[in-house]
C-alpha cells in the first residue's frame, strides 16, 4: 500500500537569526499568542529577543528557547490557516522538544521552561572556552571507523547527520589532534573537510554527563503532563527510531541525548518510511540537505511567505 502520510521535523541549536518568526507573529494571531505564551512562562520578552539584535539570542540559555518558540508558532500559524495536521514527527537535538510540543506529548508552557533550564545546564557543564565541536565533512563517512579512531581522546560522535556529515564534540585542545588522526585513517582516498562549529559548549558527548540528574530531576517535575502515548509518533535522537514506552522511558531517551550521539540518519530512514510527504519547519533549513543524502524530498518552511506559496 502506498505511504500517504505527512510528517515534519524541527531543526536545532544553531538555526536562530534576528527577525525569526516575526512574520508569522505580524499575520496570524495564534503566533503572536505563542510568543506572548513563552514570555508569560519564562518572564522575559521572547519575542522582543527573537526579533531584534540582541546578542544574548545566541547564548545557549536563551537560544533553545526562542528557536523552540519560534517553531511552535509557526506549525501553530500552519495549522490555523491551513488545516496542517502532519502524522509524524521528528527534531533535531533541540528540535526533537518541538516536535513533542507538536505531537501533543509535552505541553508547550513546560517545554519552553524544560528547555531554557536544558541550555543554562549545558552551560554550565564545562568551563567556557574548553569544548569545542567541528562537523567532519566527505562521503560516505563511517561512524565506526570515526569512533574507533577518537578512542583514547576526550572527543565523542555528536551527530550522526547524514552520510556526508558527522560532527564530533569534545574538549577543544583535542580538535587538532582528532582532525590529524581522521585524516591518517581516511587516507588519500577520501577527502575530509572539517569545520569549526560556532558553540559554547562541547554538546551531546561524555561531558554533558554531569548535568544528566538535573536535567532529568526537571522533567521529574513535569512528567504527570507528558502523554507516552502521543511521544510514538515522534522519532528519538537517542535510539533512532519512535519514541515507545511509559513517560519514564520517554524521560530516559531525553535525558541520554544530552551526552549522547544525535542519531539523526535513522530518524531521517524511521520518517521516510511512514511518510510520503516531509516538512521542515524553523529559523532555517538544515534538514533539507540531510534528506536529499537519502533521496527523499523535504519541503524546507522558514518564512511566512514561503508556506503560502507551499500552502495556498
């Protein structure tokens, strides 16, 4: 039988500019009642931050925040104009909260907060200045050759993002040395590029472990409003495929992605395989490209505009 359902997915950390959202939140009144949702939770203007040029937009603390803000007003703007009602959905690091938000398994008003306490957290996790992450860029990279060769250095997989990319995460006085021994093992054969990535922190790798009981505390805090049933439509970072189980076993998956590896490859195959149209929605496209490694087409909304033409 052919697939004939939807899904959309959510891209992460790193997708925020000034401006983001404020398109959706001049013409539909559901966004405008979102950011002024997130500012009543968090006791701060989200929106004044998200549209104008303040530079704490790019600290953690505040950036998951907006990005996951910005994200749920725009799929709620999509579902009041156009019926949007996807069947699936997936998210990226961060991403992965809006999409729980989206499938109805996590309240927004406590997602916001979960995920500002998450990024003061990862903050904190690590004296400024001593992480750092680089995206290892060629083709058909291979996850267990990269782990076997960093073993030994304080740098782990962070994101498994398609077969073209994977981002390793650790402490910064390493890159050098982690970048030297992939190339050796690549060899001649196999062109890499590596790319600095703009963080703060040394995200999903063996040093976020030390956050890992607060942040599970937190969502501790919260669980009597989380729905397990509604979080399997939804695709884990930590194991890949669709979130299953009770709300501790959803609690468990979201507490492991912090120090562990985005397996954003098998999301992306989990999605493609239930859905025949996917959507990605947010500040920016990322995801995009990712989809096109696996020959599947992925619609990219970053604009107001840009989902009337896909929509009206």
């Amino acid at each position: 039988m052919e697939k004939d359902s939807t899904a959309v997915v959510f891209p992460g950390q790193g997708t925020q500019r000034p401006g983001m959202g404020k398109d959706f939140y001049d013409n539909v009144r559901a966004c405008k009642e979102t950011y002024e949702e997130a500012s009543q939770n968090l006791g701060w203007d989200v929106a004044a931050l998200c549209f104008g040029e303040d530079e704490k937009l790019n600290l953690t603390e505040y950036a998951q925040p907006c990005i996951l803000t910005t994200e749920v007003a725009m799929y709620r703007g999509l579902q009041r104009l156009y019926g949007f009602a996807p069947d699936f959905f997936g998210g990226h690091s961060l991403g992965e909260y809006t999409a729980l938000v989206a499938a109805d398994a996590m309240p927004f008003a406590e997602a916001v907060k979960a995920v500002q306490s998450r990024g003061r957290l990862m903050q904190k996790a690590t004296p400024p200045g001593t992480g750092a992450m680089a995206a290892v860029i060629g083709k058909d990279l291979n996850v267990v050759m990269i782990r076997s060769t960093l073993e030994g250095l304080p740098m782990d997989v962070a994101n498994i993002n398609s077969s073209d990319q994977i981002v390793i995460s650790g402490q910064a006085d390493s890159l050098t040395i982690a970048q030297e021994r992939l190339m050796q093992a690549a060899g001649d054969e196999t062109a890499l590029r590596f790319v600095p990535l703009n963080v703060s922190a040394p995200f999903h790798s063996r040093f976020m472990d030390t956050i890992k009981d607060a942040f599970m505390n937190i969502l501790n805090s919260i669980s009597i409003n989380l729905n397990s049933d509604n979080a399997g439509r939804v695709t884990s970072n930590f194991t890949g495929y669709f979130h299953s189980g009770s709300v501790s076993h959803l609690i468990e998956k979201l507490v492991a992605q912090l120090s562990n590896s985005v397996n954003w490859r098998e999301n992306m195959a989990a999605l493609a395989e239930k859905a025949a149209l996917i959507y990605e929605i947010g500040p920016n496209r990322p995801l995009k490209s990712f989809f096109k490694s696996i020959g599947v087409e992925c619609r990219s909304i970053t604009t107001f505009s840009g989902a009337q033409r896909i929509f009206a």
